[in-house]
C-alpha cells in the first residue's frame, strides 16, 4: 500500500475512534497515552525506527520478540505519546510515524488507547475486570 494511501485509511480511521470514544463517554478534556505499534522481522531496522521515533519526541518502550501462528519471529516496540483525543494531534502523530516507517522498512500498525472517564462503580475491586475490554485499536 502507498504511504499517501496509508495516511489516507489511517486519518479517517482515527476520526472514526475518537468520534466512537467521545460517543461512549471519554473525557474530551483528558490527557491520554496513545500507543504507537511498530513491527518488523529485521530487528536493526526496527532498532533504527525505535530511535528516529525517540528523536521525533516519543517514548519508546523496549523491542519485544513475538512468534506468530505460522511460526515467524517478528520484532515490535511502541512509540508512545500523551495528549488530548483530537483528530489533528493524532493524525500529525501518524502522519510522522508512517513517513518513519516507510523510510526505515518496518511496519506501523495503527495505535491504541483507553477509554478515560467515571469507573463504573465496584469495577476497581473486580480482580476480573479486563483492562483489554477498553482499549481501542
């Protein structure tokens, strides 16, 4: 797929989850933590990726090495950055991180977040309660 391409699906993705998330409640004034994906086989070039994505001001969280159904290793790592759940600051996010990936070779794939609003009363003491439940992808 073409990076204009890329950026195209990716911004009008991003419109849909912010949109989704302020529907069901987020806080529009909170600061969120939004967690960058990136993955290759090539561990070097993800390295490299890891330290422009650094450089551009996010924090980098360390590689981690991951096997997939069919048996290939993959290498991945997220670029993470805080700010408010707006449409602009995350495409200007994405618009950045695609270009980097593209530039090094490795894959970006899209970004997640939580769901920030009232806790659902009892849903702090339940040992059960799935944090996966309110991320956003």
């Amino acid at each position: 797929m073409s990076v204009e391409r890329q950026l195209k699906e990716q911004f009008a993705e991003n419109l849909e989850i912010v949109d989704a998330l302020l529907a069901d409640g987020s806080e529009p004034d909170a600061e969120y933590t939004f967690e960058h994906h990136f993955s290759a086989t090539n561990f070097d070039r993800l390295e490299k990726a890891a330290v422009d994505a650094f450089k551009l001001g996010f924090e980098v969280n360390d590689a981690e090495e991951m096997e997939l159904e069919d048996g290939s290793i993959i290498f991945c790592f997220d670029a993470i950055a805080q700010h408010k759940l707006e449409a602009p600051l995350l495409d200007k996010a994405c618009e950045q991180l695609i270009l980097l990936a593209s530039k090094q070779k490795v894959d970006y794939d899209g970004w997640g977040t939580y769901f920030v609003g009232d806790d659902v009363e009892g849903e702090e003491d339940d040992e059960d309660a799935d944090d996966e439940d309110d991320t956003f992808h």
